[in-house]
C-alpha cells in the first residue's frame, strides 16, 4: 500500500547551535525502523558532536557546504554532491561557512537516539 506523507515532524537536533531537522521518514514520523529520510538546515557555525552510528547514512548537500571529518580527514560536500558514511564509522558533521548548509540524510536503518553513538 502506498503511504503519502503529507508533513514532516520536526525533531529536535544535537549541536551547538539550533539546527532544523524535518524527518519525513522515520521512526518519529511514519513509523519507519527500516530507513529515515530527513531534510536538515544547519546554520554557519553549527556542529554536532562525534558519533560512530549503527547505522548507513546517506547525505545529499542541496545548498551550502557540509564538512564532514573522519579519523582519515576531512570532506567539504558541496550543493549538489553526496556522501555516504557507513555504519561503525567515526564522524563529525559541522556546517562551518557562511550561509549554512541544507542537506538530506537517509539512514539504514532508520536513525535512533540510541544507535548514533554520540560522542560524550
């Protein structure tokens, strides 16, 4: 059966700085433990703190600049480019420039409070 999701829920956002985050699908908003899709808009200057997720993530930069660091470095995704992060990989997502950044992340499974494995 096909399910329009007529609004996302918004979800409260890890950071330094307030951070909108839409789930569309997910565990909040539809129910969805298999996957979570969610537009994100992070202010310049936001960053939220290390994580080694549970879970694929999948992430879209539509606007903006996302810097993602990893024990191997740092990635700037721009509007326009994607990056995949695997489950049980270390990383720091952060929108230093000006302007923010808007993106999409899809999670498999879907993202949970307790599979992201927040740094303390």
């Amino acid at each position: 059966m096909v399910t329009l999701i007529p609004t996302p829920s918004i979800i409260e956002a890890a950071g330094n700085k307030p951070k909108i985050i839409k789930e569309y699908i997910g565990r909040v908003n539809s129910q969805t433990i298999e996957a979570s899709v969610a537009r994100m808009n992070s202010p310049a200057g936001w960053e939220e703190p290390g994580q080694t997720p549970e879970f694929d993530e999948y992430t879209l930069a539509l606007a903006g600049t996302l810097k993602i660091s990893t024990k191997e470095g740092d990635i700037d995704v721009v509007a326009g480019q994607a990056v995949i992060a695997r489950k049980g990989e270390w990383v720091h997502y952060s929108s230093p420039h000006e302007g923010g950044t808007d993106y999409v992340a899809m999670c498999l499974p879907a993202f949970s409070p307790e599979t992201v494995n927040r740094d303390p």
